[in-house]
C-alpha cells in the first residue's frame, strides 16, 4: 500500500469517526456492506474518485481533487522542472 492510500484510508477513518457513523452507518448510506467498508479501511479495497466522492459525502464532507505540478507550464506546454523559488 502507497503512503497516499494510507493517507486516504486515515483520512476516510477520520471522516466517519467525526460524524460518529460506524462502519455499518456508513455502508447503509453508501447502500453497500460494512464488510465493504472494513477492507477499504485495511487497505483490501482499491478506491476510485467516485468512491471517494461518495464517501466524503456520506460523512458530510465536500470532495475535491487537486493537483499540483512539478513543472513550469506556458501556453499549454510543459516546459521543464519549475525553479525553486527563494
């Protein structure tokens, strides 16, 4: 399991252990079975961003998706590793 998906896991975790739902309360709201629900926690299950979504949802939280590059882009074009700034 990557570092990412333990974040994602934790987080997932700590997302339902806020709004006080079980592993069941989640499964009933997402319509599927708390046993679904413990391997996604134990890393058993791959997730999509769509699960993802849901899930922040279902917990009462907003989804988003961000990324951030590790390269300069102009006009469209990747133009090389950005330069550390001071």
């Amino acid at each position: 399991m990557t570092e990412i998906e333990k974040s994602i896991i934790e987080l997932i975790k700590a997302m339902r252990g806020a709004r006080g739902l079980t592993q069941k309360d989640l499964a009933e709201k997402l319509n599927t079975k708390q046993s679904a629900i413990a391997r996604l926690e134990n890393g058993g299950r791959g997730m999509t961003i769509l699960m993802l979504s849901r899930i922040a949802e279902a917990c009462g939280f907003e989804f988003s998706v961000g990324f951030k590059s590790k390269y300069t882009i102009k006009n469209g074009l990747i133009l090389g590793p950005m330069k550390a700034s001071n």
